[in-house]
C-alpha cells in the first residue's frame, strides 16, 4: 500500500509538472500568434521526437527529455550583418534548447517570402514583451490558482495561544540539531517549566498585556530579553493566578527559513496550530511573502549549490537547500506514502509544491539573462527605450535590438543552468532530501 502511494504522489506531481510546463510554453504561443507571428513547433521535452502531429503550420509533440518544453517562433533574432535578411534562424522559449537554435554560426533555416512581416524581430516591442512575459506569467497565475485553492478551501495552519510543548531546558540554537537533546545536568532549566507551565495551558496575558493571537506574544517574549516576566494561563477552562519568572537570552533563528541567529528572551514554549480557512487577501499576502522568500532563494543559490556538491560526496544534506524536480517528485512521494497524516493534508502539501515549484519557474525565467525569458524581455524594453527617445528628439529610428549580441552571455548561462541541474539532480539520486529524516 505504501509502493503504491509513493507511485500516486509522485505521479500526481509529474502530471502536474507536465501541465505547468506545456501551459508556460502556451503563455508563449497564444500571444505570437495572435501578434501574426509564425510558431512552427510546440513541444514538451527535449531531444528526439516520440510523438507529434501538425495542425496549421505549428507541430504539437512530445520528446525524448522530459524537463521542460519549448515553442519554436521563427526569426527571435535579426539577421547577421553580412546574411541574407530572407533567411533567418528559428529560435526557441526553452532555455537550452534556444542556445542551439539562435547560434548564428548555425545554418540558417529558409523562410518563405511570405513570412516576411511575420518573425519575432520585425514586431513592435511591446508585443515581444507579452510574448516573452507571458510565459512566466502563466505559471504565476497557476501558482496563484492553486495557493487560493487551497487556502480558501481546505485552509492554512495558524498558530493558537494554547502551548503544545515545554522545552525542558535552554539550547541555543547552534547547538539544536536533531542528535542534541536536553542535559539536565548541564543546561538551564527553561523558564516555562521552571515557571511551571504546562502544555494545554493557553496563554492570557504577558506581563499585563492580553493575548489573543501568538503572534503578539513571540516579540513580547523576544523583547523582553533576561528581565522578569508575569504570565496568566488557563488550566481546564480556570484561569490561574500570575506564574513569575525570568526569561532568558538564548540564540534562537531570526524568523522560519532564517539561517540569521540573534540573541533574544527565551521563554521555551511552543503553539498549537489549527487548519483555519482564509480569505483572497490572506493568499495575496502569503503569495508575497512567498515571492519574497523564493527571492532571497535564488540569490543565495550559488552558495547552497556548494553544500549540495558536498552531500554528492558524503556530506550531510541541507534539508532546507535547493531540489530539482527529481527531488521534489520523491518529496511528493514521501508525503502520498505517510500515513500519519490525513489523505487531506497529504494532498493539499501536493497541492502547495504544485504552487510553489510554479512560483519558482516563473521568478526564475525573469531573471534578465539570455537563454531565460527574462533576457528576451530585456531586449524588448531596450528596444521601446531606444526607439522612444529616438522619436522625442527626432533622431532616425535605431532599428531593432539584437539580442544576438548577447550569445557569449547565453552560453555562458546555460552551462551553468547544466552544471546546476545535473548537481542537484545527482545529489536527489545519491542524498536525496528526507521531510521525515
């Protein structure tokens, strides 16, 4: 029973990919072809062709290599200098599968007279923009879609004021790793149990201040650093007198996803949580915070891939560093199988890396760098830039932007996109990431 929920995780998860993924590459197609652009070819995978069929000049398919997908609009790049503007390379969305398309020491594919009006560069600015944008932009949508599903719907956990546990004794946080537990002899006691406090207990008040939500008490605990504290619970529905105690400076992590550890008061007791609904505005804000910290993410990437390198070769791995799709499909897979959950809960967390590997793909294709969409779109603004101020002070239109120019920088990228992908992919296979340890 265990195999065969593993394989629905993770199926639900692929199947889920593939519909991401060929709705990106349609953000692309929709938009050119609306603009009058020639599409040629649209294609999940990468590599030889197992399946296809043509309707209208664009080929539908699928290919050998199943990560990611391309459309192939014809003419993404002016001509050279020295070519005959008649001909013109096809090139692609898919990051890698654009390099080989848009080198110009490649053979030039033969457009037909007719198609002339009709390629990527002859268009206005704006509409390369959509087109390169949209993509990116559908998995945003996605991302959306599905996060306001399942906040709305099924709900979003949110901390209660009833303790659900009291740390026996002080540990900083360098030290609080899964081996390092509480020494009785040598740790402090906490302040909770040395106050007397229990879990079940629900908090009422902090030196005077009424509790209604945790969130109020974390930076009243936090700010009151090694001063003495006053606190009220309620115990089986009797509201006991005030517990004194002192709490205590103690290296705890800046807030959830933080590596930062500052020094704060300590009280050690942590929340019950509950599955709440939510409404549209509480999936706008979380969808913030989400972006923001997928944003600290990919600047930070480079410097989490070393410690993946290491965990190929025997080191321990981060179990809060990045993953490739192999390794999320696996992660889907562990959720599917566990059995101490509810099929609930098990299918929203499918739902929520649905959500949040699309919002990753979308902030990732922005980056301003050929081969990604963001590079293209870069183009396109310099291009409107350009032309703009050409036309305000009456100089002779510039002509469009060749985004050619930039192929040592596309190479470049895409062997480190390869390096990246087949690091993380090797070390999903040999440490992969464990939710459970």
């Amino acid at each position: 029973m265990t195999a065969l929920l593993t394989i629905l995780g993770v199926l639900v998860f692929a199947i889920g990919m593939v519909i991401s993924v060929s709705l990106h590459e349609a953000g692309h197609m929709i938009p050119a072809k609306k603009f009058g652009m020639k599409v040629t070819q649209f294609f999940f995978g990468f590599g030889r062709t197992i399946w296809s069929f043509k309707r209208g000049e664009t080929e539908y398919g699928i290919k050998a290599i199943p990560f990611g997908g391309f459309v192939r609009i014809i003419g993404m790049l002016p001509p050279g200098k020295d070519q005959d503007p008649s001909t013109v390379r096809a090139a692609s969305t898919g990051p890698f599968q654009s390099l080989v398309d848009n080198a110009r020491a490649a053979e030039y594919e033969t457009i037909d007279p007719a198609d002339n009006g009709r390629l990527f560069y002859q268009k206005p600015w704006w509409q390369k923009l959509i087109v390169m944008a949209s993509g990116p932009l559908v998995n945003v949508v996605i991302a959306f879609l599905l996060f306001g599903g399942l906040f709305m719907l099924y709900g979003a956990s949110e901390l209660q004021t009833t303790v659900k546990t009291v740390s026996k004794c002080v540990i900083p946080a360098n030290e609080a790793t899964p081996t390092r537990e509480c020494d009785e002899t040598k740790d402090k006691p906490s302040p909770a149990r040395a106050a007397g406090i229990l879990p079940g207990d629900r908090i009422v008040s902090f030196n005077g201040v009424q509790i209604t939500e945790w969130e109020q008490l974390t930076p009243l605990i936090r700010a009151n650093t090694d001063k003495p504290a006053t606190i009220v619970v309620e115990r089986d529905g009797k509201v006991l007198p005030p517990m004194k105690t002192n709490t205590i400076l103690n290296q705890v992590v800046e807030k959830a996803g933080s590596e930062k550890v500052v020094n704060v008061g300590f009280l050690g007791v942590s929340p019950e949580t509950k599955i709440v609904r939510q409404d549209l505005g509480y999936t706008v804000t979380q969808m913030g915070v989400i972006t923001e910290a997928t944003f600290h993410a990919l600047l930070r990437f480079p410097e989490k891939l070393v410690g993946v390198a290491k965990a190929i070769v025997g080191g321990e791995r981060d179990q809060n560093g990045p993953m490739s799709v192999v390794g999320a499909g696996r992660v889907a897979g562990e959720v599917a199988s566990d059995q101490s959950i509810t099929g609930e809960a098990r299918f929203a967390f499918l739902i929520s890396l649905l959500a949040s590997v699309n919002l990753f793909l979308a902030l990732f294709n922005f980056v301003p760098l050929l081969p990604l969409d963001g590079g293209h779109m870069v183009g396109a603004i310099w291009e409107g830039i350009k032309r703009g101020f050409a036309k305000l002070t009456g100089r002779p239109d510039p002509g469009h932007v060749d985004v050619g120019k930039l192929l040592p920088v596309a190479y470049v990228m895409a062997s480190i996109f390869v390096v990246m992908g087949v690091l993380l992919v090797v070390a999903d296979v040999v440490n992969p990431i464990r939710l459970n340890g």
